[in-house]
C-alpha cells in the first residue's frame, strides 16, 4: 500500500508525457486527456478513504528510510489537497475545448497542464523541504509555458515579469534551504522539526523562518508581495487562468501551513503576529484592487489576494478554530476560484468583451450563467449557508479566542467588500440596458457544464458542512500536534 504514495505524482506525469506523442490528433488527445483526469480524480478519491480510515501512508523511496532518502508523505492535509486539485484538473480538461483553439490545443497545451499538476502533487505530497522547492520548479515551468501559450503581446510581457518574480523567490527559496541545512544538517520536515524543537539557536532558525515566509508569501501573493500576479493570472486563456487561480497561490498557503505548523513555531510572539498583520493588510489591499477594476477578469484576480489574507490570519492565529478555518477555506476557494474564472471567461467570450461597464442585459440571453456567477460571488463573499461561511466563522471564532478584535472587525468588512465587487459586477453585467452580444451561445451553454461541477462541489460543502467538517477539524488537532507528523515520518509509517 505505501507505493500508492506515488501515484499522484506518477498518473499525470505519465499523462504529460504520453499526451506529447499525441498532440497532433486532437480528439485522441482530448479523450485521453479527460481519461487521465478522472483516473487521477478516483485514485485520488481512493487514497483519501484509505488514508482517513486506515491511517496515513508514507514512501520511502528506494528504501533508503527517513530522513535520508525520498519521503512522500500522504496525510489527510496532503491528500485532501490533492483530490481538491485532481476536480479542478477535471474541469479544467472538460473546458479546455470550449476555449482553447485546436491549434493552440496541438501546441502540447495537455501536457503542460497535466505536468503542472504533477508538480503541484508532489508539492502536497513531499516531505523534505528539498523536494519542496524541486517541485515548485516543476510547476513553474509548466507555468511559464502555459502564461504564453497562445503567443499574445500582452501574454509575453506579463510573462516577463511573472518569470523575474519567480526566479527571484525560487532563488531565495534555495538559499535558505541551504541556510537552514547548515544550521540543522537536514531537509527532511520531520527531522527539522525535532531539530528545531531541540535547538539553542533559535533567533537563527526566526531568522531563517522569516526568508521563507518572504519566499512563500511572494508564490502566494501576500501583501506587499501581490503586485506581479492579477495581471499575470488573466493574459492567458480562461482556462489556464483558473488553473493559475486555483492552484498555484494555494501551493504556497500550504507551504506555509505545512512548514510553520510543523518547523518554526519557536518564537510564536514574532511569528503569529507576522502572519496576522500581513493577512490583515493583505485582504484590504487585495479587495481596494477588486473594487477599483472594471474589467470582469481583473475582479476576479484582485479577489485572490483577499483570500490569501483569510488564510494567513488562520495560521498567525493559531488555535483549533484559526487553522481549521483556514484548511476549509483553503479548500472552498480553490474551487470557486476556478469557476469564476471559467465563468469569467465566458462572459468575456460571449460580451466580447473583459470591460464590465460595457456590457449588460445578458441575463435575458444567458440567465443560467448569470445565476450562476451570482452563486459563485455568494460563496466568494461568505454569505450563509455557502461554504466561504463556514471557512470565516471558524476564522471569526478562533480570532475571538485569541483576542484579535481588530482582525475580526478587518474580515467582516473585507467580506462586504468582496460581496460589493461581485453584485456590483453581476449588475452591470446581467442587468441594464445594454445588449449583450449573442454570437457566441453556444460557446456558453458548452462551458457551463465543468463550471456547474464546479459549483455543486463548493455548494456541497457549505450545504453539507457536516460531513467534511469533522476531518477538517481532525487535520486541524493534527497539525497543531507535530509529533504526530514527526513519528510518522520517521519511524517509517504507521
């Protein structure tokens, strides 16, 4: 059973590869592609039942035991992360041909996606911080091909700064990897935990903390650090753009989740608060941006940063109710963000225009997709009962606990203001006097499918809380225990 730890590696590498030889039959290539993803989705949902009924599983490859060789590591957090993306790749493998040109399509569009998450995986899944940045790389590069697939002006000069910013925090990411070697002689999370735990020097390992909080905060988009991705996220094709949206800020909250629950927690009274203030000026600045956009794919993209910011403060808070509300969170906006981007990308396609104040009336012509976006800016918002509620009163909770009556007050009105970007979106759009332009109906009723699986998942878990709750919680007691994680790893399994 522990060789199934690699599997969410493994199933879209594979798919990557084989799909290279067959890019130049596009409907083979398609019907693969959508084969891969829900093979990947099933194995995925296997893992999690295995994982939360039989207990975590951990590969050591090559049989060399930690913390010297490969470890992989698949905990409910890891895993439940993973099934998360494995339905967004499925989606986004349903949509693609509704908005992709077959000759964009040809040009290994599939593989790049299919490596992307396979990066992506291996992040969720590893257990030396080495590996951590190896699989970052792997993902950027995907990316970097994705960001300027298509070819457009404005797509290579976004990628330009997206790629600097990028090789900016993987070059320091890499530095303090080496720093943090030097001071504890290991890459293995395990072992720095007990080593850090152990160690005389902690004002070195703070230090060391706080570069890779910088590292971390630049891949997810945090205050001040935000500036090089709303722009970046929406050049390419919808499609890519939830991709992008979904997945990979949500890879460096995780970092951050897994490394500072695990690793540097010495100097709470530094850390906590690093994380509160900078969650707290990150969901300001990041809804000013969405209020200030008038363009229905920037709003969107603005709207990322202010869910950065909820989870950041999740983490600094750091009690039962800050971190469970930021792992359910986490989880609820990675699927709707990727259906608001679909959904933005077809309302973009059938205005024929991005400019919100351009457009208006389409609810007479495209009421399914109206409702719809309008659904999905309730659950961004966090408007009861959808699940984005679930996530904040876990927050609001757990900030009452530690005192934080600033940060609550913060995140009641960020989340009005969030809820103001959308309605105010949705009425320009769908409302008014304006026509929207009709010539392409068909290209919205072939979308809304992946968009409507989308939305029943992050409806179901506002609606049905109650049964995915409980496991958050338990995630939730696990991370703040790490000598839970600590044994596992090296002891070699269960």
């Amino acid at each position: 059973m522990t060789n199934f730890a690699i599997l969410p590696i493994l199933i879209p590498f594979i798919a990557g590869i084989l799909l290279a030889f067959t890019h130049n039959r596009i409907l083979l290539t398609r019907r693969l592609a959508m084969l891969f993803a829900i093979v990947h989705l099933m194995t995925m949902g296997f893992l999690l039942y295995k994982v939360l009924v039989d207990g975590s599983i951990v590969l050591e490859a090559g049989d060399w035991s930690a913390p010297y060789g490969i470890i992989l590591v698949l905990d409910p957090l890891s895993t439940l992360l993973v099934l998360t993306s494995s339905i967004i790749l499925l989606a986004v493998v349903w949509y693609a041909p509704a908005s992709v040109s077959e000759e964009q399509e040809g040009f290994y569009f599939y593989t790049f996606v299919f490596l992307l998450v396979t990066g992506v995986s291996g992040a969720f899944i590893t257990g030396d911080l080495f590996n951590l940045f190896v699989f970052f790389e792997v993902l950027l590069m995907a990316s970097y091909a994705l960001i300027t697939h298509g070819g457009k002006k404005v797509q290579l000069r976004e990628s330009i700064k997206y790629v600097l910013i990028n090789l900016f925090s993987s070059m320091l990411f890499v530095t303090a990897v080496s720093y943090i070697y030097a001071v504890l002689g290991t890459v293995n999370m395990a072992q720095l935990a007990e080593r850090a735990a152990a160690s005389d020097q902690p004002g070195i390992i703070t230090t060391v903390a706080i570069l890779l909080f910088f590292v971390f905060a630049t891949k997810g988009a945090a205050f001040p650090l935000y500036y090089w991705m709303p722009h970046s996220y929406i050049v390419p094709n919808p499609v890519v753009s939830a991709l992008f949206g979904a997945l990979l800020t949500k890879v460096g909250v995780y970092s951050l989740i897994r490394t500072f629950t695990l690793i540097f927690h010495q100097q709470p009274e530094i850390m906590d608060q690093l994380f509160i203030w900078v969650g707290n000026l990150t969901m300001l600045f990041g809804v000013i941006g969405a209020l200030a956009s008038r363009n229905i794919k920037l709003i969107v993209a603005y709207n990322i940063i202010p869910a950065i910011g909820f989870m950041l403060v999740g983490i600094g808070i750091f009690n039962h109710d800050g971190l469970s509300g930021s792992i359910y969170y986490l989880l609820q906006d990675m699927i709707v963000k990727a259906a608001l981007f679909l959904l933005a990308g077809t309302i973009a396609a059938v205005a024929g225009t991005s400019d919100i104040n351009k457009m208006g009336g389409m609810i007479r012509s495209h009421p399914v997709l109206g409702w719809m976006f309008f659904i999905a800016g309730l659950v961004l918002a966090g408007v009861p009962p959808f699940s984005g509620f679930i996530g904040k009163l876990l927050l609001v909770r757990g900030a009452f606990e530690k005192g934080e009556t600033t940060t609550v007050i913060i995140m009641l009105l960020t989340s009005l203001l969030i809820l103001l970007s959308i309605v105010r979106a949705f009425i320009r759009i769908f409302w008014g006097e304006g026509e929207a332009i009709k010539q392409q109906t068909r290209h919205s009723a072939r979308s809304l499918l992946p968009a409507g699986l989308l939305m029943l998942f992050t409806v179901f878990l506002g609606i049905g809380a109650e049964a995915i709750l409980p496991t958050v919680q338990q995630i939730s007691d696990y991370l703040l225990n790490p000598q839970e994680y600590i044994d596992l790893v090296l002891k070699g399994g269960r």
